[in-house]
C-alpha cells in the first residue's frame, strides 16, 4: 500500500506559538465533564459520560493516494490507542473534486471498510460530497472509544527512572512516501526498483493498535505514535510535557537497512521524519521483563534504547557525544525539506 504525491505530509502543524495565540484559547472548556480538551501535545479529548471516559480524535488527509481511506482510518484510530483505549466507532468524512467522482468515493469507502474490518470497529457515519475548490479528495476520520475503570494514559505521564521503548523502527512512513513521491529522484540517486518496492511496503506498519493496548496492559506510563516530526519531536513533547529529560543511546534505535539506504541518498535524518507505525513508550523498570514478553507474543519488534531523568529536554548521546536538544518544533519535518529540496514532484 503505497502513498503518493498529495498525502497528508502535503500538510504541516502551525508552530506551538501560533497555536497558543490563535488556537487554544478559543477552544477551552468550562463543561466539568470534559477531562482532556485542546492540549499541546496530547492527541485525544477525553470526556466523561456517565461511569464512562469516551476518548475522541480526529485526523485528516488530503491527496490523491490509492489506499487513502484505509490509512485516514489506521491514523486516526493510532491516537486512541496510545491512550490506552481500543477504537471501537468512526465517523468519516470525504470529499471529491466533482460529482462524477463516483468510482474514486466508492474506492475510498472501500479501502475504509477494509481497515476497519482489520480493527474490528464500526462507521457509525459521517459525511459524503464533492467541492470544485478540491483538486484532491480529503478524508478526516473521527475515532472515538469507551474505558471503564482505568485511567488513560497521558503523553505527560513519562516518570523518573522509566526506560524507553522504541517499537518497529525509525522513519517507516517517510521513506515509504519517498520511495512512492519521490521515485524518480530516487532511481537518479541510486537506488533499484526492488529497492523501492521494499521501501513502499513499510507503510503497511502504520498500525499501532495492537502493540499500544499491549503496552498499556502491563503498566506503561506514555506512549506516543511517531508523526510529524519524527522522534525527536515526540520525544521533545513527551519529555516537555511530563518536565523530564529523556536520554536515549542512539546506537540502540532500530532503523530498518532500507531506511538507512534511502537516509544515505537523500541525505535526511531518520530521528527527524514523519514515522507512523512507530512508537515511543516509557516503562517502568520493574515491568520490563513483562513489556518484552506482552511485545514478542504478537511479533513487534522493539528495543529499550534509554532513560528518563530528572531535567528537561531530550539529549541524544552517540559515539561518545551529547548532544541536547530543548526546543519544541512540530511544523519541522524532514520529509517537508524534501519538498523544498525536490520541488518538482510536488
């Protein structure tokens, strides 16, 4: 399942000070019921109903790509699961250019029900249409899931002493959507149509359901997907929000050799790319053992790769060198920089 040109990476975030001058103080909430709003940083509302917390998140593409409703679904339904609750319904919305647009609708709406069939959720509705200000169909999807009983879990939860996980690997998405976007620039820089072939089907990772209820089964304290930004964005917010400094031994990240091919030939940084499919836990030392056993049951491959301490930031030690990095930048991303350096494909 390979993404093409127009994805959502075509879109990117407002950097935190716009957001916190234009966005959030118009989206607070006086309502008791609401547990989690508008929050940097965090991916889902939390709001009770009932004896019940339902958890909502919604998550749109753009583009003109082959399986775009079966990744809007698997994307959205990543940000439920990391806080601990299994999607269980989704509204859809999508949009096509013109009303004659019927095949590539019912081609969505297929792909959809393919990636809930593999989730075991319901479309429980949404919203159909064409607009002629659209050269490209958009998709958002709206996940939404009960817990009873437990409490979520909060990208601010990361706890002095806990390990870091690192599942699946480094850059999953971005190399899949350069090996599909940027194919030609990649057969000029050296790399073989097998080679790209491999690179494509990592976007079939993009899933972290299973490993992120996994996790929360035994007694992780935060869990992030890896999305625009990379890991060190992730690990910055984590690191920000929970006012911890996560050290992390970059010799111990996991990077597919594919990722690292491409990484070589166009010159990008693996810890700084669009990955979804991956994810950043921390876990208590003292739930290790059982993490690694709950992770080798369902085949997710994963690594320990540091610690979280007393400070704030994130610091990067490799080779016998620190490097430490502080500032919180989501609308940064490599995969953007190759669009700036390749304008052509766009």
């Amino acid at each position: 399942m390979g993404a093409r040109k127009g994805n959502k990476l075509a879109m990117s975030k407002f950097p935190l000070d716009i957001l916190q001058k234009a966005v959030f103080p118009y989206a607070e909430s006086q309502d008791p019921d609401v547990l989690l709003g508008a929050a940097f940083g965090e991916d889902v509302a939390l709001t009770k109903v009932g004896n019940c917390i339902l958890a909502s998140h919604v998550d749109p593409i753009v583009g003109a790509i082959s399986n775009i409703g079966w990744l809007a679904v698997h994307v959205a339904c990543n940000d439920i699961a990391t806080s601990g609750i299994a999607p269980r319904w989704i509204l859809l919305l999508v949009l096509v250019p013109r009303l004659e647009d019927v095949d590539l609708l019912q081609s969505i709406m297929r792909d959809a029900r393919k990636a809930t069939s593999e989730l075991s959720i319901s479309i429980i509705g949404g919203h159909t249409g064409y607009s002629a200000g659209l050269s490209r169909p958009l998709v958002a999807v709206t996940a939404l899931g009960t817990l009873v009983d437990r409490e979520p879990i909060y990208t601010g939860g990361a706890q002095h002493g806990d390990r870091i996980l690192v599942t699946k690997g480094l850059a999953l998405e971005g190399t899949a959507i350069l090996a599909e976007d940027f194919k030609d620039v990649a057969r000029e820089l050296g790399l073989t149509q097998t080679e790209l072939e491999e690179a494509r089907t990592l976007i079939e990772q993009v899933s972290v359901v299973p490993e992120a209820l996994a996790l929360v089964e035994h007694g992780t304290t935060a869990i992030r997907n890896v999305t625009r930004g990379g890991l060190l964005e992730t690990l910055l917010e984590t690191a920000h929000l929970s006012q911890v400094q996560l050290k992390v031994e970059v010799s111990r990240l996991p990077i597919n050799p594919i990722v690292t091919r491409f990484a070589q030939l166009f010159q990008f940084d693996p810890i700084s790319i669009i990955s979804s499919g991956t994810l950043v836990a921390t876990i208590p030392p003292s739930q290790s053992r059982i993490v690694s056993q709950a992770l080798d049951a369902i085949g997710i491959p994963f690594s320990f790769v540091g610690e979280v301490l007393e400070g704030f930031g994130v610091e990067l030690h490799e080779a016998g060198e620190v490097i430490r990095h502080t500032e919180i930048q989501p609308e940064k991303d490599e995969l953007a920089r190759m669009w700036e350096l390749y304008p052509r494909q766009s």
